[in-house]
C-alpha cells in the first residue's frame, strides 16, 4: 500500500457513502444553503415540500413530496431520516409532539419550536424567565379598549403584531393612533392581537448559538441587522457595538439557548434601545438570515452547524475567518434584479453570491451577496456596489 492511500475495504465495494440522513421540513433558501452544507459531509438531505420547484430541491436535495400539515407526510419522511429538523415554523406543534411521541428524533423539539411559533408565548415565557422584553399584552381581536388603555401607560405609536405566522415583517404594523388601528388590515386579521411599546431602537442586533442535544453549544459573533419595513435588508458582523454590549447579548442568548434546551441553531434578536435597554425581541430554532454571511466569514457556516448540532455531532469552529463581513439581501422590489448580471457584480473579488433560484415577485428574497473586508464599512460598501450591478435600470 502506498503512503497516503487509503486502504480499500475502507470504502468497501457497493457500500453507501452516506455519513447521516437527515429530514427538514420545507424546501426554501435555508434547505438549499443546508443542503449545500450537508454535501461535504456525506449528510442525505430529504426535504418534505408540497412544490418540486422549491430552492432546495432545484439544488438537488432529495424530495419528499408532501405538505407540512400532513401527520402522514411527516411520519413518511421521519421514517427515512435518522433526526427531522426544520426550514420554518409553519408546521402544527402538535404533529411534532406526535412524531417524538411515536419515537423519532425532531430537533429542535416542539417545546422550543413553540417560541419560534407563537411570539406571544414566546414573550410570555421569556418575561416570566426573567429576560427583558419590550413592554406588551395580548388583547382580544377588536378589544379597541384595552388598546387604549395600554396606549395610556405606553404611549402610540404602537406595533401590533399576529401571534403565529408571520415572517419578515408580513404580520407586523406600526400603528400610530386609533384611527390607524380601524383601518388596519392585520387588526382585521390577527386574533388574538399582540401589541407592543415601540421600542426606539439603536441597533438590531442578532446572536446565532448552535447546540447539541447534550447540551454542547457553540456561540457565532454579534450581528448587527438593519431591517426596513420589517423585512431584513443588510447585516454586518461583527456588530459595531461596545464590547460590553457584545458580551451581554452573546451571554444571554446562550442562557436562553441552555434554558430552553434548543437544539440546532437558535437564533436570538435583540432590540437595543435608545434608552440602553437590551431586549430579547425574536428567536428562531433554525438557521436564520442574520446568518448567512457564516459562509464565507466564519470558519463554520450556520448551515453545516445546523447540520451537526442536530446529529449530536462536534460543532465546528464559529470564529470570524476575515475581519468583518456584510451581507446585502436581494429582495424582489421596484427595481427588478437580473441575474445574468452576476459577472459584473463578481468583478469585486471580496464578494460572494447566493442566488436562491426562485422566481421574481416583489418583496421575495431572491438571495444574497457577501463581502469581506478588514472592517464593516469597507464590506457593506462592496457588499452594496455588488446588489447595484444587479439592478435592470
Ligand atoms: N416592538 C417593536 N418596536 C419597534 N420595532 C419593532 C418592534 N417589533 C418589531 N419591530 C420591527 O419589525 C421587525 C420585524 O418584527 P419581528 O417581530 O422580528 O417579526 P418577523 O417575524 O417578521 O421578523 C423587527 O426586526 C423590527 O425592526
Ligand atoms: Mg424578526
């Protein structure tokens, strides 16, 4: 046997060459930035989608056809899979329960998911913990009462939310007065209502911990968000904030991670107020957009953490491989984006795309672009020049 050559009944003849199996429910950008993780490392991923065209399944994850509301869909794909995990929230708690019931790993567990389902629960069990949150209540659909007195003691505008779900922003309306709140689709819609104070925020920022089920856990550097009509627009990491306030939100994420025993991803968002206050606003049990530039600045993505945080395996090193990084969503809007521009935004060496290959419709992420840089300024600014080359003008 020659010196670096492995011996051939390590691979033997015919054998699978597949590490692990693993299920996720829903097909869209983070089971395709999944799927892309779980190739290097041997993982099947079998994706359970209704639609054939979703992102991850045009990139070749294995599909399992089927909706999320379908107990017998769910058992189907738990069945192939060695642990189920998820792509979004908008699956019944109670199937989940059913399936760890029926004895399959689902990780996260429907315990946990619950706070990435439910925000009014999620706020409720996270102020009972003990983790600061922005002042709010839950209010029967139309109770234009409590609204007011709530009002009273918080002052408008305020942001009424639906409990379940929403996502980037749809399901969340700043109101300013009652007039407002008459007019409002979401109030028509939402029920029961969630309303909150408006916090003034300084910055949004967002701290991604990956845990295994016995509990060891691996915190990413803080991100910093910006979000405009509720919908992610940009980040940087690091988070240009003082590293007191980088300790703080890193240290509770990770108390909220151990607390609620995630496993997978958890990210946390906070909300740093004007005022100096450090609020919990969001958590998410699954690989998160606040995330996406891990995959070239962190010497581990999101994904593939997900990935071995959910199979119990060891996590990978989180620490930033450049000195900062940005991240510039492309988002369906006024302007179309065309793709087949992508040479000229590539001229920038430092950039890196992810084109999630959906068709355009306005407000959709279509993908992303990411820069590196030796500070976070110099990487939005490229990050930035790179999204306008896409631009059809
Ligand atoms: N109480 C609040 N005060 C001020 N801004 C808020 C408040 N709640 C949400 N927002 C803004 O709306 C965005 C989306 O709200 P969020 O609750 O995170 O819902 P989603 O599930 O759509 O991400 C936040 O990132 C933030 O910019
Ligand atoms: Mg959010």
């Amino acid at each position: 046997m020659n010196s670096g050559t492995l011996p051939s009944e390590a691979f033997p003849a015919g054998a699978p060459t597949t590490s692990a199996v693993v299920g996720m429910i829903g097909g869209g950008q983070l089971a395709r930035m999944t799927h892309q993780a779980a190739i290097g490392l041997g993982i099947e991923l079998v994706v359970l989608t209704a639609d054939g065209n979703d992102p991850a399944i045009r990139a070749g994850a294995r599909h399992h056809p089927g909706h999320p509301d379908d107990i017998e869909a769910l058992i189907g794909l738990a069945e192939r899979c060695d642990v189920v995990t998820l792509d979004h929230e908008l699956v019944p708690n109670a199937h989940l329960r059913a399936l760890v019931a029926a004895g399959y790993a689902v990780r996260p567990g429907p315990e946990a998911l619950r706070l990435a389902q439910d925000k009014a629960f999620a706020r409720r069990a996270l102020g009972d913990a003990g983790f600061a949150v922005p002042a709010f209540a839950e209010v029967a659909r139309g109770d234009v009462a409590a609204v007011d007195r709530f009002a009273k003691r918080c002052g408008w505008p305020l942001v009424l939310k639906s409990s379940t779900g929403g996502y980037d922003g749809r399901g969340v309306e700043v109101i300013r007065d009652q007039t407002a709140l008459q007019s409002s689709a979401l109030a028509r819609s939402a029920d029961p209502w969630l309303i909150e104070e408006h916090v003034p925020i300084a910055h949004e920022l967002a701290v991604l911990v990956a845990r295994r089920p016995s509990g060891w856990w691996a915190a990413y550097p803080v991100i910093e968000t910006t979000q405009h009509d509720g919908i992610c627009r940009e980040l940087v990491m690091p988070a240009d904030v003082p590293p007191e306030v980088s300790d703080r939100v890193t240290a509770l994420a990770i108390s909220i991670a151990n607390g609620l025993d995630t496993t997978g991803v958890l990210a946390v968002e906070f909300f740093v107020a004007t005022d100096g206050r450090v609020l919990v606003n969001e958590l998410a049990t699954r690989p998160h957009n606040s995330g996406h530039a891990t995959i070239e600045a962190t010497v581990t993505s999101q994904f593939e953490n997900h990935l071995r945080a959910v199979l119990d395996w060891p996590l990978g090193d989180t620490r930033l491989c450049s000195p900062a990084a940005a991240m510039v969503n492309l988002i369906g809007g006024d302007e179309p984006i065309d793709p087949g521009r992508l040479a000229v935004a590539l001229q920038e060496p430092a950039v890196h795309a992810h084109l999630y290959g959906k068709t355009f419709s306005r407000g959709r992420k279509l993908g992303h672009l990411t820069a590196l840089a030796s500070n976070s300024a110099d990487a939005l600014a490229l990050a930035r020049s790179a999204a306008r080359s896409l631009v059809v003008r």
